[in-house]
C-alpha cells in the first residue's frame, strides 16, 4: 500500500495557484535589476533579469533565471558565459530597453569586453562575470547557474529596484 502512494506522489498535479496571483504576491518583494549580457566581439545580447541571487561564497556561484522560451537564451548556452550588470538608480531607460523583447535586439549601450570577451555594461554600478556552470530545470525557466570569474563596483551610486511593478531609486549609501 505505501509503494501505491509512494507513487501518487510523483503523479503531476495541476497547478495549484493562478500564475497571475503568484506573479501580484512576489511584486511585493523589492528587487534590484540586472540586464545580463553575452554575445561575441562586436554582438551584444543581453535581457533584464531580476531574478538573480548569489549562491555560493566558495566556490563563487550566482544564479540568473531565463524564460525557456527565451530567444537569446541559445546565444548564452552557445557562448558559454555572461555578465550580470547590476544597474544603477539612473538606468531605468537602459532596464526597459533590454526588458523588451521589441527593442532588446537593437539597444545601443556602451559596453566593453570582460575577460571572457562578453561584454560588460560600462556604466553598470557594479558587474559579476562567470562563466556557465550549469542548468537547472525550473519550470517555464532555466536557471543559469554561473561561477563568478571576475567582478567590480563602477560607481558609487545607488540601485536601481523594483518594487509592486514600478521601479525606484535607491540613494547610495553613505
């Protein structure tokens, strides 16, 4: 009897929260932004991502989380690293350009190569490179699992965040 339930368990369930209320109870969680970045010489791919957290001090692991749907997603898994920009309270433009699927492909950033040759955001308020050390299945998204190979603060200013879908602007610390 309990090898029959054993295997219920693992049955599919249907889902069990409206993704729309699931999506309005995590908008009250405040987030910084991000627009994570790859590509080759001279190609910059990149998209806005909040959903980024550090892992692991030691080894240095971060993880970003990608639509599966994701049409730069390729390019990632192709190049085999990226750059996590952590934006800056003045680059909510440059947030919603790399947000759109409309106009991420033709946003013009200034960027320069990290030591893997992705680029970095040279304005960023700070950026962590890694290189891609594994995927994880999470859902409708891929969770990017990165090894921090090289990382810095550029500026002093605050974030840029996001709270109950808006964003604002944090002052920097003193």
């Amino acid at each position: 009897m309990s090898e029959h339930r054993a295997a219920s368990v693992l049955q599919p369930e249907p889902a069990l929260v409206d993704p729309q209320a699931l999506r309005s109870v995590c908008a009250n969680w405040a987030t910084g932004v991000t627009v994570i970045t790859t590509g080759a010489t001279g190609r910059t791919v990149g998209l806005t991502v909040n959903s980024f957290t550090s892992v692991s001090l030691d080894p240095a692991l971060i993880l970003v989380c990608i639509h599966k749907d994701s049409g730069e997603l390729p390019v990632f898994r192709g190049t085999g690293a990226f750059a996590v920009n952590i934006l800056a309270a003045d680059q909510e433009e440059l947030c919603r350009s790399f947000a759109s699927r409309h106009t991420r492909h033709s946003v013009e950033a200034d960027t320069r190569p990290g030591i893997t040759g992705v680029p970095v955001l040279s304005d960023a308020l700070a950026y962590l490179e890694c290189r891609i050390d594994r995927e994880v299945d999470g859902g409708d998204h891929v969770i990017v699992i990165g090894e921090v190979i090289d990382l810095a603060v550029q500026r002093e200013e605050g974030p840029l965040t996001f709270f109950r879908n808006t964003f604002h602007r944090l002052p920097a610390a003193s």
